[in-house]
C-alpha cells in the first residue's frame, strides 16, 4: 500500500476536506422510514419490524454483521429478498428494495437536513466535501446522482460500485485521498459503521463515528473538527480566505 502523501498540512492544523457516507449519512435509512416503504407496497403498518442500530434487539442480522458475520451487503441482499417476497415479487436486490422504498419521497425526505445544512456550512467557508460509498449506485441506482441537488456540492464522489476497494480497507480511503490530491490528516471523514471509522483513524483520518439516532450531534462533531462551529463563513488562514478553486 502506498502511504499518504505529505505535502505540509494546512496552516490552521485543522482538516478540510468533509468525507461523508452516503448511506445512513448523508440519507436517511431505510429503518426510518418503515411506514413509508409499508404504505407504498402495501403491506400493513408494522410488517417491517427490523430496525437495526434505532433498536439492535429487533433485528438479530443487523447485530451478525455488526459481529462480521456478514457484510454489508450481505445484510442488504437478505433484506430485499426478503421484502421483495412480502410484496410477491422474487429476485429483489437491495437496489430494487431502495428505489421501491423510496417511491414518492421528495430529495428533503431522502436527505438529512443536518448533511445538508453542513456541507452548505462548508461550502461557506471555501472547504470542500466529499463521499466515500461502498455501494452508491449499487444500492441507489445510476441516476440517483442527478435526483439530490446535495450531490452537485460534492468535489469528488468515490463509490466502490464500480469494483473498486471497500472500506475499511486502507484503499479505499487511499482512494479518496489521491482523488481530492491531499493527505489523509486533510479530511474529518463520517461514517455510520464502526469498523469504517477505525479503518479511517488507522489511515490517519480524523473520524467520526455517525450516530442515526444523534444526526445532529454526529454532524456537530464533524464541524468542530474543521473549526466550523461558529455559523458558516470564510475561514480565515494567514490572513487570507482559503480558497479551493
């Protein structure tokens, strides 16, 4: 594995480069939106009574993959087959279980206005933001991108979709690192899945962990990490505005 490029860190000391997740992140999952996906198949309030990390003691295939016993994906796959064949249809794959769970939700349904309002926050301050997926448009779909105008405000979007590492394989974040051409100590990369975030803080990422039932203390966390507390603004750097144009 190559290491991370060091090329002098930013005179503030501070990271950024804002690395989100997509998944559970930036969206809202789909253990939020339970009555939503209910209603739109047709299926009676209540069908769907897995809730991963919003209650681990419903769902015992969330708590074997937070075990690794299974992936991600794993967990997914057994998901819509699952949902697929409550609503009659067989050979569902986790793309066909989000776009039909999502059926009828707006972009401000999809995404979290905590994500949003932050990498508005970080645009503000002449910063750059940026997603590391292992499963964007596996998941999502290949238009997905052009559905959430969130997606625009990215400088790069690194998706593991097209066959590339997954985290938290130290690739992956290498990845991401090459692609924006700074080092790893650049970026407060968030990320909903523990082992994604201690394979971020190995690489030399600053990392945190996103709680779904804390959005709001997640993102306020990833904030302070770049110095963006206060309410957004040109982030002063040696006296002048940093500038990532």
């Amino acid at each position: 594995m190559m290491t991370p490029m060091e090329p002098g860190p930013p005179k503030t000391g501070l990271p950024h480069i804002l690395l989100l997740d997509f998944g559970a992140v930036i969206s809202r999952t789909l253990f939020e939106t339970h009555a939503h996906t209910e209603n739109v198949l047709g299926l009676p309030p209540g069908t769907l009574t897995w809730r991963g990390p919003l209650a681990p003691e419903t769902d015992p295939l969330w708590r074997a993959m937070q075990r690794d016993e299974i992936t991600e994906r794993n967990y997914w796959e057994r998901r819509a087959r699952e949902v697929g064949a409550l609503a009659g249809e067989a050979g569902w794959k986790p793309m066909t279980l989000m776009q039909k769970a999502r059926q009828g939700m707006s972009a401000t349904q999809v995404v979290r206005p905590e994500a949003a309002a932050l990498v508005r926050q970080v645009a503000a301050a002449g910063l750059k933001a940026g997603i590391l997926s292992n499963e964007l448009a596996l998941f999502f779909g290949p238009t997905w991108r052009s559905e959430l105008p969130i997606m625009d405000q990215m400088t790069h979007i690194i998706d593991a979709s097209d066959g590339g590492p997954l985290k938290p394989d130290p690739a992956a974040f290498e990845r991401a690192m090459h692609a924006f051409g700074e080092p790893a100590r650049a970026f407060v990369f968030v990320d909903d899945q523990a082992r994604n975030v201690e394979g971020a803080r190995a690489f030399g990422m600053t990392a945190i962990h996103f709680d779904v039932c804390d959005p709001s203390g997640s993102f306020a966390a990833a904030a302070r990490a770049m110095g963006l507390a206060e309410a957004p603004g040109p982030r002063q750097i040696a006296g002048k505005a940093r500038s990532h144009a």
